[in-house]
C-alpha cells in the first residue's frame, strides 16, 4: 500500500514539475499578469470600486465570490477537523 501512495506521489509530482515549465519566470515585466491584469487594477480600482485600497478593492469588490467561498472552505475544514478530533464522552 505504501508502495501505491509512493507511486502516486512521484507521479503527481512529476505532472505538476512538468506544468511549471510553461510558468512565467520570476518578476517578468513582460508576463500577462504584469501587463494586463496588474496594469488594468492599479489604473481603474479606485474609479470602478471606489475603495482607496488597491488591495481591498481586488479581493473584496474584484474577487468577493471567490474570497467567500474560499472563507466557507475553509470553515468547513476547520470544522471537520474539530469533528473529527473531538473527544467523546464516554
């Protein structure tokens, strides 16, 4: 069994180093994110969200469904970890 898990670890492993290769490198100034979408939020966040905060406005009016969905995973994943590690009283 061990040996399956060890198998499936090198193998995942292997597809996530080989999806890497197409990443752009490090502080690129020429990658999308860097001349698309960063340039776009720090022009148009305050006129469009009307909140000073470049980084509010991204998470809370640009990315709110995200964030709160986020926030309910990880309350339940917290709650299923106190379920599971609860004491029973016995």
């Amino acid at each position: 069994m061990k040996a399956i898990a060890l198998l499936c670890s090198l193998i995942t492993g292997a597809v996530l180093l080989y999806g890497v290769q197409d990443f752009a490198p490090w502080s690129d100034p020429a990658s999308p994110a860097s001349t698309h979408v960063s340039s776009h939020y720090i022009r148009n966040s305050v006129p469009e969200t009307h909140v000073p905060n470049i980084v509010t406005a991204v998470l809370g009016d640009y990315r709110g469904y995200d964030t709160m969905f986020e926030t309910v995973v990880i309350f339940c994943a917290g709650m299923a970890v106190i379920c599971v590690l609860r004491r029973s009283k016995s």
